[in-house]
C-alpha cells in the first residue's frame, strides 16, 4: 500500500506556471483609487513569493517586452533587458515589437540577457537558418517541460524591411512545425508541453485546432491581441490563455502534471492582480528602476502640447478623439487630401490635457516615414471596405484607421457595403483622382491592409515621401497649435 502510495506522488506533480505577455516597457506602477497598481517592482515581489511558497514554479513571457515607454525606446531596449534578467523568467518567446529596433540589434540584446529567448520560425532566407532556438527543455522536480515559440507572417510584418529575414507564412505552417519539434523529442520522455505564441487570441485557437493530440501539446500561452479572459478558451482538449497587456495583473496556472501519461491531470487558471495588497515592493528592481528614470526624467518632461481636455483613444476599432487629432495633424501638415492613421500606432487610451514629451513618447513610439499614395474615388471605397470587413468587428487584429477631418463614410455591417462616402461635404467620385497619406508600415503592407495592389496605385502616379519622421511633423503641429480638442462624430457611422 505505501509503495503504490509512493509511485503515484511520483507520478502526479504540481506545476505552478505564471505568465505575462505584452508587457510593452510597462515598468511603474500607477495610483487607481489611491492604490498601486501594477509595476514591475511589485510583479517581482509577486514572482519572488510565489518562488518561496511552491516548490516548482515556471515564469514565462509569450513575447513584446519592448515598446510603449520611455525607459524602453530611449535605451532601445537595454533596460528593458536590465529589467526583466531582474524578473528572471525561465523562458521568453518573441513577439513583433523585439523586431523594431532590427533583427541585428535584437541578437545583441539577445547576448545580454540571463533568460532563453525561443522562436521556431524566423529563419535567414536562402539558408533556412533560425534565427533562434526553436525550443527550450526545462528540467523541473524530476519533470521535463518543452517550451516551444511560435510567431507567424502576419505578426511580424515589421520585419518585411529586412530583406534576409523570413518567417513560415502562416498557422498552417506552424501548426506544422510544432509537430516537427514535439516528435523530435519523444525519445526523452518530454512530461509536459508549452506553446509560447504571440499570434493573437483568435490565431491561437485556430492553431489549437490543427494540432494532433498525439504530439502532446497541453497548454498555449499567447499574446499580440492583449486579450484579457476570465477563463481559458479550450480547443482541442488544449487551454489557451493571455493575460492582457503591461504589468497589472500575471496570468496563473495551478496544474498537476501525469508523468506517465505526460498530461494534464487537472489544473486552475487565474488573472492574478498585481497590487500592494499582495505583491511585496522589490527593493532591488526599484533601484534600478529610478536610476533608468532619472535619467529620462529631464529630458522627457518638456510639455509639448496642450488640450483643451483630455483626449480619449478607448477602443483601436472605432474612431477616437485621440487618435483624431494624430490624423488631423498630419493631414494638416502635410496637405492631403485625407490621411489614414494606423489605430494602433497611438498606444495610449487618454492623453493631456497637458501633454509632455513622455506622454507623447508613450503614446507615439514609432518614427518613420509617411508616403503620399494617389488613388482613385473607386480605389479609395473598395479600401475602406476592405478595413472595415467582418473580422474588424469580431475581435480579430485587422488593422483599422483613424480618419482624418473632412471624412465622412456611412457604413452597413449587415449590407457590407458604403452607404455614403463624402470628402469635404462631396460624394466622393469614382473616376476623380485623391491624395492619400500613409505612413511608411502601412505602406509596406498595402496589399495586405488596403487590398489594392502597388502596381494599381503606382498607374495613378507614383508615390512619394511626405516626411521622413512623422514624429518631428507632429510634434512641430502640437506645439504650434495649443488648445487641440473636438469632436470625431461624422466621420465614420457603423449601421445595422
């Protein structure tokens, strides 16, 4: 009896996994009702206590570490890096963001960190050379974990500029790969298996779907969408899980593992909330952290615009007062006849009334070009229906645009179609040929996001630069015209 009692402790394992995602430079805490929340240093506590109270606990981070703060762009990653070999995790998967300061600065960072870092298809074109490691074998209380890392065509468009670097196209390739790596590695009796994605929530399901449950998969860790859930989606017998976006809350499993048939048993999921109530302050982390700040402090408190209010950019799939004021700026300066803002180029969901250099910063990360395209009224509808096709109001991470003023588009959802298109208070006209800014990602994706084709666009005249930094043309815009604040109502209606 005690024998069999012994055998099957041996065989049932606990296994706390905590994971985040989408961290994006998030590092301090804020006040919400007079309490802290969020911050690395209290996520660290919380990592630390979690360490000291289970016996075997797995941290892993399913990619965009980089992006959305100060103390992130103005070092271009190497605090960040700094930041999180403090955090320790076990393991780190790639998400599009550790791509935007280029694939060669990334591997340097990559030497810097005390933390694997895995991704099974970005490769060097000719070659079919990752990159990175595909995977990481974690020995834990007797137990091996497989992480494998996982990032599709799709997500890392970014890295279209870099010409010798290619990915698997899509889930189908992926879904693919995965079982490539879970079968080479059946021979040592791998106990448990991870996907780190950074796909978005919706990808992930369709990617749970295609997998055979022969090759072992038990859990998907994603991000990319900054999904938060109240409980996992389960496909194909797997949990899939994200714990939305920055640092205020840690995603939670509590699982017992079945060593001999290499499984679930049974598990817990939880969004653990990051605050003073239970997560102890780092001391350490915190160090750190205000010796990166004060650096940044000087420089970044410069007030750079002034609203009449505070500006709001709630939700990426709607237009925004925020988002508003980004498009009208460089329509304004740049002279064209409408100018498509990427939603998710502004990461902030309020801004100002005050607005300082890091306000701005946070909220504008990227610098790049903007491109001036020619197209026809008929070009111009068949492109704003194709941004506004079903999955931009399902959740799924199409890309969407912030009009500029003068916009005005009537659009039925049940009809698919434009009930009313109208620039500057006339019908827009087929035949008439408009100027339409863009700027330099959405250009290099114009098939993909716009659903026209270079070679259409380029029979109306060719495109040209509009800026070469669409930071310098709206930050010249801002400070030179205060008391920025007005309604967005008009210009894009969603019927039915």
């Amino acid at each position: 009896m005690e024998e069999n009692k012994a055998k099957d402790e041996r065989r049932f394992r606990q296994l706390t996994l905590l994971h985040s995602n989408d961290m994006h430079g998030d590092f301090l805490a804020e006040q919400v009702d007079e309490k802290l929340v969020g911050g690395v240093s209290m996520l660290s506590g919380y990592l630390t206590k979690c360490r000291n109270e289970d016996p075997n606990v797995v941290y892993a981070i399913a990619g965009d570490m980089f992006r959305g703060s100060v103390i992130d762009s103005e070092f271009q990653g190497l605090s960040t890096i700094q930041i999180v070999n403090l955090l320790a995790p076990d393991v780190v998967t790639l998400g599009n963001h550790e791509t935007d300061y280029g694939v060669a600065h990334l591997l340097f960072l990559e030497k810097l960190a005390t933390f694997p870092i895995i991704n099974a298809n970005l490769y060097i074109k000719g070659l079919n050379t990752r990159i990175f490691n595909s995977h990481y074998i974690m020995e834990i209380d007797g137990m091996k974990i497989l992480f494998i890392g996982i990032i599709t065509e799709d997500v890392i468009s970014q890295t279209k500029g870099e010409n010798l670097i290619g990915s698997f196209i899509g889930i189908e390739d992926a879904a693919a790969e995965v079982g490539k790596i879970c079968n080479a590695y059946n021979a040592i009796d791998i106990d448990f298996t991870v996907l780190l994605t950074h796909i978005g929530f919706e990808e992930d399901k369709k990617l749970a779907a295609m997998l055979d449950p022969a090759w072992g998969v038990d859990v998907i860790i994603g991000g990319h969408s900054h999904t938060f859930i109240d409980e996992p989606a389960v496909v194909n017998g797997i949990p899939i899980v994200q714990a939305g976006t920055g640092t205020d809350q840690i995603g939670r499993f509590d699982i017992v593992v079945d060593t001999e048939n290499n499984c679930i048993d049974s598990y817990k999921w939880q969004a653990v909330p990051i605050n003073a109530t239970h997560c102890p302050r780092d001391e350490r982390m915190e160090e750190l952290i205000g010796s990166i700040k004060a650096k940044t402090d000087l420089k970044y408190s410069k007030v750079v615009a002034n609203f009449d209010y505070e500006l709001k950019h709630p939700d990426r799939w709607m237009q925004t007062e925020l988002g508003g004021v980004f498009a009208d700026a460089m329509h304004d300066s740049l002279a064209v006849d409408l100018f498509f803002m990427g939603s998710g180029s502004v990461r902030k969901t309020h801004m100002g009334p005050i607005v300082t250099f890091q306000d701005f910063t946070e909220c504008y990360p990227y610098d790049g070009k903007s491109y001036g395209i020619k197209v026809t009224g008929a070009q111009l509808k068949r492109m704003l229906l194709w941004v506004y096709r079903d999955e931009a109001w399902l959740g799924d991470h199409t890309e969407f645009y912030q009009l500029s003023k003068g916009m005005h588009v009537v659009y039925s959802k049940s009809q698919h179609k434009l009930l009313e298109c109208k620039l500057n208070g006339e019908d827009v006209e087929d035949d008439k040929i408009y100027t339409v800014g863009i700027q330099e990602f959405h250009y290099n994706n114009l098939p993909e996001f716009f659903n026209v084709s270079y070679e259409e666009i380029e029979a109306n005249g060719k495109h040209f630069i509009l800026t070469t930094s669409d930071v310098q043309t709206l930050l010249e815009y801002f400070e030179n015209n205060k008391h920025l604040g007005f309604g967005v109502e008009g210009r894009l209606e969603v019927v039915d």
